[in-house]
C-alpha cells in the first residue's frame, strides 16, 4: 500500500498522465521517464552489478527518482537474465565487458519450410524444435545430469526476478511514483517471427509462402494472448499493454495492410474491449503509414514516437491516440544546457496546446550510461514540470 | 519411464518452478509465458 504522505502526489501523477494518454487535457504536461539500464550507471553500477545483486534495482531508481522529477517511469525489470541463457546454453543475449548486449546472429532458429509445422502445434514446436535450437541444454538426451542444470537455470531465473515483486513496492512507497506498462510482453505475431524466429527472412517469406505466414500469425496471436494473461488480469489506471513495433519500418504500405495491420488492431480490440490501453511504441519513422495509422479506434491507443517529426505526428494522429515523445536524445546528451531548454520550452509551446501530449525523451535510456548528460536532463525534466503548467 | 516422458516431467516441473515468482493466473498461461520468455 502507498503511504498517507505520498498517496496524494501518487494519486495526481496517475490522473495526469491517465488523462493525457488519453487524449485530454491534464493540469500539466505530464514528464515521463523511460529509464531503464542507463540508471545502473548513473547510480555507479553496470548492469552485471545488478545480475549479481537484483536488490541494487531498488536503490538505482529511488535515486534516479529523487534526482529527477517524473509523473511516470515506464517499469522497473532486472537487466536481461544474460546468466540464465548462460546456464542453458544458448540464448541471443551475451555479456559484453559491462553490458549486456544482444546478438542478432542467434535469431535464426526456424527454417522456411517450417511454418506449416509452428502453425499445427505452436506448443510442441517450441518444446521439440525452438528450444534444442536456442539453448544446447534443451537438445540434450535425457539424463539425470540435464534435469539438475535445467532445475538450476530456473532457480537462477527466479533469484533473479523472485525479489521484483517486493522491490516493485519498496519502490512505490518509498517513491510515490507509478510505472507505466504491465508485465506482458505482448508483442505483435509478426515481430515474434522476425525477432526471435526468421529473422529479416521473414521479407522473403511473405513473398514466397504469405498464407503460410498468416497463418503462422493467427497462431501465434492467440499464444501471445495467453501468454499475456489479459483475460486473467484486471484494468489499472495509467497503465497499458505495450507493443513494441519492429517490422513496419521495413515492409511497403501494402505489406503492412495485409502483414501486420490487421493483427495490430486485433490486439487493440482485444484488449480496449476488456478496458485495458494499448501503447504502441513505433519505433523507427512511421511516416509512411500514418493514413493506416488514423483509421485505430480513437484513444484506444498511447503512442511513443522516437524518429517521427513530433509536430506532424500530433496534426496527423493527435486526434487519434495521445502522443508521448519529442526531446531529443542527442540534444540531451550533447547540447549545451540552454539549448536543451529551449527545445523543450518550444516542444511545450507547440504540443501541449489541446493536451494529449507526454513530453518524453526519444529513446529509451537503455544502453550504459552515455545517451543523456545526466545535468541536462536534470534541467529539462524540472523545467517541464514548472513550465508545462494548463492555465 | 521413457525418456520423452521424463523430458516432459522436466518441463513441467520448470513450468512450475516458474510460477512461483510469476502472476498466479494458472498454468495454462503460465506455460505460454515460460515459452514466450524463452523466445527472447
């Protein structure tokens, strides 16, 4: 439970930004923090010091929180579990000196004759297939020897993650602050293939077998619904499913209208019609395909733009979902700190008008450190809580 | 027991490994979850 002192400042942060990502107009331009391993190394730590110790998450972002003001943060996860795909043997994730970093060279794992296959028994085809394919452990025979390392792998897997619960309501109490998506990795079906199955082979596939991968899609869209538990869970404010886009940016308008639209609003029906948002992180420059893109149900959806032109975004879409975005990272990282303001006083004079706007960072503080000067950020986020006020 | 038997009993007993420190929304979902968290 949230403390008496902080439930106020709790209870305003979530209706600010609840209203903008609806579209309304809130009391001020909601700030939001998409933080992620960039905190380890600002609070001293690399992600490897987290690996070892998970209860170092909390203190990292109780620091980052009273450092820097945000309405919101995006979530709260360990780094990749890089030693439990160690101790499988296999995996695309591979420590790097201090990092993590994520090798797409071990994506391809399914061959182009195999959708047929994925798409008669998913289940089977991950446990028989996928699985002996990504991690030496699982294509092993038998033997007493393979069920202890596999049980030890799961009980690093749950040293890892097993505190998050508990750090997530430290967190909470402590910080007064909400985060923003729920935990359920609900990603589109054909990103599931190009990510983790095909790879970019996937473009040749929609040429050479397009009803194979359909139908791979359909399959897949249904064990993503399980697998994210909507059915099970139940509608929070301020919060949303999260979809983070890959392969639009790299298919034709057309493509994208038979490939990949109509499973995207699939899971925006699917998920509006038991109450629950959707965020779409359009990752890349979605400009081709914003008259696609105006046709999603209004305020169904919270997009997050990164290399889109913010100000054509919000005339072109604003009418059709809230709109989070528009610093720029680069700035931040190597602007002088006035122009930092100035961007962000610009950003606010242009967008906030009319509300559902969240003034965001363009990308994700995801890497190690080096992507935002920590004082201009500090700068910006302050002066847009003061400056971005509705009147 | 056969091999292909005691495989299945491993994964299932990961399966349930995994739900100790998951959403409590049945095995069904969490064996889709234990797959898609493989996946990436």
């Amino acid at each position: 439970m949230i403390d008496t002192i902080n439930d106020k400042t709790y209870e305003e942060k979530v209706e600010r930004f609840d209203t903008a990502m609806r579209g309304g107009i809130p009391d001020r331009v909601p700030v939001f923090g998409t933080i992620m391993s960039w905190i380890y190394y600002y609070c001293g730590y690399t992600e490897n010091d987290i690996i070892r110790d998970p209860m170092l998450n909390l203190e990292c972002y109780l620091k980052v929180c009273r450092d820097f003001y945000f309405d919101m943060i995006f979530t709260i996860t360990p780094p990749p579990v890089v030693t439990y795909k160690n101790l499988l043997g296999g995996g695309a994730f591979q420590s790097a000196g201090d990092t993590v970093q994520f090798d797409t060279t071990k994506i391809q794992c399914m061959e182009a004759d195999e959708y047929k296959l994925l798409s008669k028994d998913f289940n089977g085809f991950m446990e028989k297939v996928i699985l002996p394919r990504k991690f030496a452990l699982f294509a092993e025979d038998y033997s007493e020897d393979k069920y202890n390392k596999l049980i030890k792998a799961q009980e690093e897997y749950n040293r890892l993650f097993g505190s998050l619960g508990s750090i997530i309501e430290k967190f909470t109490q402590e910080s007064a602050m909400p985060n923003f998506i729920y935990p359920a990795g609900y990603w589109h079906p054909f990103d599931v293939i190009m990510d983790y199955l095909r790879n970019f082979d996937i473009m040749s596939d929609i040429r050479r077998r397009p009803d194979e991968v359909l139908e791979a899609c359909d399959v897949i869209l249904k064990f993503i619904y399980e697998a994210a538990g909507i059915e099970k869970r139940k509608p929070m404010k301020a919060k949303a499913f999260q979809i983070p886009m890959h392969a639009p940016i790299y298919l034709k308008p057309k493509d994208f209208e038979r490939f990949y639209f109509p499973y995207l609003l699939n899971m925006i029906d699917f998920a509006s019609q038991k109450g629950f948002m959707v965020e779409c992180f359009f990752e890349g420059d979605y400009s081709h395909l914003y008259d696609y893109l105006q046709e999603i149900p209004k305020y169904k959806v919270v997009g997050m733009f990164e290399k889109d032109d913010i100000r054509l975004v919000k005339k072109k879409l604003g009418n059709t979902m809230g709109i989070i975005g528009g610093m720029n990272t680069y700035t931040l990282k190597h602007g002088k700190k006035q122009e930092c303001l100035d961007m962000a006083k610009a950003l606010i004079d242009d967008l906030a008008p009319g509300g559902g706007w969240i003034f965001c960072q363009d990308k994700m503080l995801s890497c190690c450190g080096e992507e935002v000067n920590a004082d201009n950020f500090k700068a910006v986020t302050e002066f847009v809580h003061e400056y971005g006020v509705y009147k | 027991m056969e091999d292909k038997q005691k495989n299945d009993v491993i994964l299932d007993r990961l399966i349930k490994e995994y739900m100790k420190i998951t959403d409590e929304y049945g095995y069904k979902t969490a064996k889709a979850s234990f797959f898609r968290m493989l996946l990436f």
